[in-house]
C-alpha cells in the first residue's frame, strides 16, 4: 500500500480496534490467471511474538479456496469509511483558491500465506469465536449451543476456514493531515453537513485521530 508518512498508522493497539471495530474484510487471492477476492467476517488473532494470524470462513461453494495457488501471498483488505472533501469547506480556499478535491478514508492491508481448513473442530473454534466477539453484550444472546448439535454440524460441512498467516501490516489513515487545523476543521464541519453515514463516520475519525495525535 501507498502509505505517505503524515498518513501512517504505527499504533498496532489502534489498527488492533479499527479491524475489531469493522470486523470484515476482502480476502484476495491468486487462481493462476486472475484475482479473486470475497468480503468475509473476520478475527484478528495476534501474537506475543508476531503479527499472529487472520481467522474467516467462505462457503464451500465458493471455488476460492479451491483455486487459490498455495505458492502465493494472499491479502486481506479492511476498509473504514470514506468520504468526498469538497475544497470549499477549507478556509484556505477563500485566502488563496489552492485546493483541490480529495477522498479520505482509513484502511489496513494484511498481507501473508493463506491456509484452508475443512477441520470440523477447527471450524466450530471459529464459528464459536466469532459468534462470541458479535453477539457479546446483547441482551438476548446467540450462542452457537443453541441450535441442536447435528444442525450446527451440518452447517460446519457447507463451509471452508480461511487461515492467513500474517507477515505484513499496513495502516493507513488519510484524513487531512496535511492541511492546516483550520482546513481540518472545515472539512469536519462540511463532512458533518454531508447526508450520507459515510462523511458522518469519517468527520468522526479525524476528530478522534486530532485528539490522540
């Protein structure tokens, strides 16, 4: 990824709680000829000592896992939210007129070995795991011990773990640090005015990275 330096996110305890926080992202891999990806819920397992690893799972009817070439690094992308930034919410742009457009967005790259798994405890620790990690704090909670064991066993058959071994991490948040307070400021203001959820979410991560900076 293009990670200029005022864009940079080295904080691993932040990128940690941006990916729980979106808890998916786009696998993609190599069949040969072509790259294939699928948007899947995810867990980011780490480790004491590394990057740890990535835990999802595809339907078995997806032929991704099936075509992936063994030989080749996988990625994983995790998207945040985006937005336009109109130059005219800058206050610089009434001094001078140098502004352009831009598009700020936050996103991690994993890069690394991607496995399969067609274990069915293995599934079921994962299947477990992210049930848990989403349905925690509800009132009226899912467990997946609700559902009869033969059920909850044949579901586990129609799926494929995905397992990427993570070498790389790659954090980037672009949100207009390379603009003046002022400028900042004003595109927190415009994103606020903004009807889409998106700008919504953005304004609120430069207005978070502006007080742990």
């Amino acid at each position: 990824m293009y990670i200029p330096p005022a864009f940079a996110v080295d904080d691993v305890e932040r990128v940690a709680e941006f990916v729980d926080q979106v808890g998916a992202a786009d696998i993609v891999t190599f069949d040969g000829e072509q790259p294939i990806s699928s948007l899947v819920p995810v867990m980011w397992e780490r480790s004491a000592d590394g990057p740890g690893r990535l835990l999802a799972h595809v339907s078995i009817a997806n032929d991704q896992w099936r075509t992936t070439r063994t030989d080749m690094r996988a990625l994983a992308i995790v998207h945040g939210p985006q937005a336009y930034i109109s130059p005219s919410w800058y206050p610089s742009k009434r001094e001078h007129g140098r502004a352009v457009p831009t598009w700020n967005y936050a996103s991690v790259h994993f890069t690394g070995r991607v496995a399969f798994h067609r274990e069915t405890e293995w599934l079921r620790d994962v299947v477990t795991r992210l049930t848990d990690k989403h349905e925690a704090g509800r009132a009226d909670r899912w467990h997946v011990t609700d559902a009869p064991t033969s059920y909850i066993d044949g579901q586990l058959r129609g799926i494929v773990g995905v397992e990427l071994l993570i070498e790389r991490v790659e954090a980037k948040a672009k949100l207009s640090q390379n603009r003046s307070e002022a400028d900042q400021a004003g595109a927190i203001d415009g994103l606020r005015g903004e009807s889409a959820p998106s700008s919504i979410e953005v304004a609120e991560l430069m207005e978070h990275r502006a007080r742990f900076s």
